[in-house]
C-alpha cells in the first residue's frame, strides 16, 4: 500500500512525520535527501544512521544489517537508491518506509550510441521484447562492468535504440509493509510515472491550505518588468537555449547583476540564484555570485536568510524520461513537475520564516505557472 501525503511546503509534513515515529509500534526506514536532515530526525526520534562499518564499507550493507536486527532506521535518499532486486528478503515486509520528498528513479545512462551498437553487434548485451536490457557475456571484464552490475540487479531499458535508461527496482518499493510519502504536486512527479508505470497502486491524501498559498502570494515580490523580456520564448532560458547560444549566458548574467543592484537593493549575501550546472560559472554575476543553490534543491532550511532570489532556469523533462514512459502509454505532466521543482526552490528562502522575499524569474514559462498557481488557476 502506497499513501501520498501531498500537502503544501511549510504545512509540517516532516513533523507531523517525527511525530508519528515518536509514538509508532511500527518498525521503520525514514529517508530523507540531505544528512543534516537525518541528524535533525536522530535528535527527536528512537533510530539509527546506517554506517560504512561492515564488510563491503558501503551504507547500503549497514541499512541492510540494521534491518536484520529489527531496528528503527534514518537515512538518505542516495543510501536508500543503491539497493537492488537481489537485497529483497523478508524483513523488509515489516518495515514502513517513509519517504520525505520523491526520489528519482529513473537514471539516464551515459553510453553513446555507438557503444550500445559495439555492445549489441558483440552479443555482450541482449535487448528483449520488452526493451529490457540482459548483459549476457559472463566473462566480460571492461569498462561497462557498472552496467554488468546494473543488468543483473536491476532494471536498464533500451529507449529509441539510443538511450539506455535505469529503472530503480519495482520490488523494493512493493516489498514494504507500507509506503508513506511526504511531498507537494505528487502528479506531475516522475516518481508518480514509474508507479503507473509499473502497475504499483497508490492513494493521495490531500490537504490543500488556501490561506498559507494566499500568505505566500502576499510575501512575495515577484519581479515584473521590461528585464524579463529575455524570457519571452517558450523555450527561453531552457538548456537548449543556454547551449544553443553563448550570448544567452552572458545577456543574463548583465541583466541579474541589475535586477540585484538596481531593483531589489539587497546586500550580496543575501541574494541566491540558480541555473543549470553546466552554465553556473557564465550565468554568475556581481552582487550573487557566491549564492549558487541548485535548481533541484529541496528540503533544507540551509539558505532561509536569502531575501532576494533570481531562478534562471525554464524546466522540461529530458525527453528520453518522456520516450521511456511512452513505451507503455504512461503519461507525463511536464507543466506540474516543472512548477513542483520551482516551488521546492524558491522556498528555500527566507519566505520560509514567514518573510518578504524578491524573486525573479525570467523565463514567461516558469513565471505564469508560478502565478496561476498562487491564483489557484493551478
């Protein structure tokens, strides 16, 4: 059984979480994205923190070997993703997993087309009727041992014969006694595909707080004037368009330093941005620089004292995510993930505290589904 707890940020799904674990009967594993969310829990509730203190040294051995003794467990999402088909067993049939924000369970493999050729004209690799992928070259020894590894544990997918595609196992998630998640706009997940995806059932509990969305409507400053006209293109300020253009880079970064000097008027260390990774460095610029936070930052209060905030990113799906959800007709909410992402970003802020807080976001996309959101158009 699968319960979707989909509530607004700041409607305190984590305590009310720490709570439940304070009172259960219930054996259960927490994970969490970051490990100074783990430490938070493990100061309020009765649970350990899987260690590298075993045979193989790997957190994952250390989750399993707590299992086995029946204890109450916190941990990360990373932890929490490295198990495979083959660590199934019985006791996790006990165990309620609570999962604080979606984890991804899709993983875009790094082959080239060629390779994935080289390796199906050599019959290292199989693909069945369904796409599934099988490694049958027992004595292969090389540079793909990692997807030797994931073959025989796990599920890889042949997309478009052009992309090889991880597929977290099904098992784990069906194996659970109960699976709790704490979360916003569950729908427009990619985590919600792969239960459609994989036939696993799920029920969303929902608890929609109008006045919080309309005290979040009144904190924030949301920048509307000439210098958003950069975003005006749907795909404006999409990674394509970073990557089609270096000028985009550039003619961004100008146009931020001024918002932050001219318009919002906040001192440096006070002012945040995001972009995709690969451009941070070009995007970056005087006055907020140094406020890099990813753009698929969430779940964690570690930059509340922000006050201003420019998201210089406009989302899609990697369009493989889409091809592979195709093979079995799944659809996708491409517009619900990207405002779910914006939402988790811009509440690392100081809006959080109950604050004011400026926000700039370019791109014409991001910004209307931001708004028809707070007019609950969304």
């Amino acid at each position: 059984m699968v319960i979707v707890k989909d509530r607004i940020m700041g409607s305190g799904k984590t305590y009310d979480a720490i709570e439940w674990m304070k009172n259960t009967n219930d054996k259960f594993v927490y994970i969490t994205p970051f490990l100074s969310e783990v430490e938070r829990v493990l100061e309020n509730v009765n649970a350990y923190e899987p260690t590298t203190r075993n045979e193989d040294g790997s957190k994952k051995s250390g989750l399993l070997s707590l299992m086995s003794k029946g204890l109450n467990i916190v941990s990360t999402h990373s932890c929490f993703k490295s198990l495979n088909s083959k660590d199934y067993d019985e006791k996790f049939n006990d165990y309620v997993l609570v999962l604080d924000e979606v984890v991804d369970p899709l993983e875009i493999l790094s082959l080239s087309k060629s390779d994935i050729c080289l390796l199906m004209e050599s019959e290292t690799i199989k693909v069945n009727d369904n796409n599934s992928v099988e490694f049958v070259d027992d004595e292969y020894i090389g540079k793909f041992n990692f997807l030797k590894d994931l073959c025989r544990t796990s599920n890889v997918f042949l997309v478009s014969d052009t992309f090889l595609v991880w597929n977290f196992p099904v098992e784990i998630f069906k194996s659970f006694k109960r699976v709790e998640i704490l979360t916003y706009l569950f729908e427009g997940s990619i985590l919600s595909s792969y239960f459609k995806y994989n036939d696993i059932e799920y029920e969303v509990s929902k608890n929609d707080d109008l006045s919080h969305k309309n005290k979040i409507k009144y904190l924030l400053n949301i920048y509307e004037g000439q210098s958003n006209d950069v975003g005006n293109k749907i795909t404006a300020l999409s990674v394509n368009w970073f990557s089609n253009n270096k000028d985009n880079s550039k003619k961004i970064s100008f146009i931020t330093t001024n918002i932050f000097t001219r318009v919002f008027k906040t001192k440096s260390e006070h002012n945040a941005f995001t972009t995709f990774k690969d451009y941070v460095s070009n995007v970056k610029g005087a006055g907020y620089s140094k406020g890099f936070i990813a753009v698929n930052s969430r779940a964690t209060n570690n930059f509340s004292d922000k006050k201003s905030m420019a998201y210089l990113a406009n989302r899609y799906y990697n369009p493989t995510i889409t091809q592979f959800f195709d093979i079995k007709g799944v659809e996708t909410n491409e517009d619900l993930w990207a405002l779910g992402e914006l939402l988790q970003w811009v509440w690392r802020g100081c809006i959080r505290n109950n604050e004011s807080m400026n926000l700039y976001i370019p791109s014409k996309r991001m910004r209307t589904l931001l708004i028809k959101w707070l007019n609950n158009e969304i």
